[in-house]
C-alpha cells in the first residue's frame, strides 16, 4: 500500500457554518460543494478535505466510528481497492466494511488502524489528480 | 490564509502498535520516529501523517481538544503565524493557544474551526518540502 491520503473527511454537526467558515470567511474555493452533505476543499498537491454532514458521515461506514473522521486513499481500480483492503487487514487493521458499490458511482471498503482510525479505500471514476496536483471531480472531458 | 495541511497528526494510544502497523507491516518509511513521543510518516506532496502519543498530544494545545487530530499548517515565518492565528479568529475561529515558542525550537499557535477541528499554524525553521514534494525534518545540509 503506498502511503498516500487523497481525502481528510471530518465529521460535521453543522455542514453551512463550516463551509461558511472556510469558504467564505477564509475564502478557499471549494472543488465540489452539496448543502447539506458535503463540502470537499483542495488543500494541498493531489489533497482534499472533506467536511461531511454527521448523519451522511456516520451512514458511510455502516457503523460508528471512535473518532470523527476517515482517511481516504484512492486507488485506480475496484481490483485495488480490494487489494489495498486486504493487505490493510492482513497488516492487523479491523474490517469495519468489506468493499462494495458506493452511491456516488465508485466502489469502496473501510479498514481501522489499530489505534481506530479509519481508512476508506476508494476507487472513484472520476477523481482525477492534475500533473500539478490539482484535483478534479466530474466527468472527463471530451 | 492557504488553503493548507502540512501535517495530519492523530491522537494515539499506543504509539508503538501504531507505528508498526504503518512502519513495519506497511512498509511505509518514516520521515522521523521518536519512540514514545511521535512518528511522522509522509503520506504525500508536502504532507505528513502525524502519529503523536496521547500524553504528548494532549499538553501540546495546553487543553483538552474535542477530536483527536490536529491539522498543522506550516508558514515560513513567526509573523505569519501570528498574522494566520489572528486570520482565523477573525473568520470565526476559537483561540485555543496564542502563538507561542514550541518546544521543538520553532513557534505555534491553535485555533478551533466552529466544527472544532483545532489547526496548529506553526513556523518550524527545520521544515522544508522540496520542488518534487519530499518533506524533510532537520537541519539544512551544507
């Protein structure tokens, strides 16, 4: 597994004041904005953060998690994902959820750290990261 | 302030668990481990996954933070630490620690986003991120 984060996700009790707060306040351009799911800011080479509404965070997973956020690392394919995840829970991570289908038009599985941080392992279409780091969500260009 | 995270440091239990989780089943090369304290592990282009041992994390923001993670944004100077501290309380931010001298030599401040999410804007004079996104810790070489 190459040590990579591509999405810091925080869980959020209130989705429009924290985007109010680093969008509008703050002034960082969001790549992809829903109200009242999820606000995805690009903060670094290939790197976004996420802010999710608590209710769209805690169904994610299928289960609650001990801390408030996940870690997602994308991979190229659905063979990967399964992959990555079976190496993570070979290497002592918990499954908290096996790979499946996800509503956004990926696939994904989550694995815990042994201390209980959790990892997404995430294969999305159409994330895409730029030569210069610069992360697109959407379908490709013609 | 820069849409940045230079550092995802995570409030851990047991530090060395989750070291060799990452280090020794992973394989992932650590940027710097001190047992007991911490392991930085580079999860990106100028980013950094921070494992910080719970004692050491929960003095350094000087109180209880409400998750277990701190967002470190790294700038190149004391003055732009107090002028992002001041930034950020200024969007809405809670003071959790007024910039001060770390440490570790070099100068922080932490303020909570209104989600309560704690940044840590630091100037540490031994950071730096080379043109291809390579972190390194440490005095600069002659």
């Amino acid at each position: 597994m190459e040590p990579r984060i591509s999405i810091l996700t925080l869980r959020v009790d209130d989705l429009e004041a924290a985007t109010r707060y680093y969008v509008d306040e703050l002034g960082w351009q969001p790549l992809l904005a829903v109200p009242g799911e999820v606000t995805f800011l690009p903060v670094g080479h290939g790197v976004v953060l996420g802010l999710f509404d608590a209710r769209g965070f805690d169904a994610d997973a299928g289960r609650p998690l001990a801390a408030p956020l996940t870690l997602a690392h994308n991979v190229g394919s659905e063979a990967e994902v399964d992959a990555v995840t079976d190496e993570m829970v070979a290497a002592g991570g918990t499954l908290v959820r096996a790979p499946a289908r996800a509503s956004w038009g990926g696939y994904h599985g989550f694995v815990e750290d042994p201390a209980g941080y959790c990892w997404e392992i995430a294969h999305n279409p159409a994330w895409r990261v730029a030569p210069d780091g610069t992360v697109a969500i959407g379908p490709v260009e013609a």
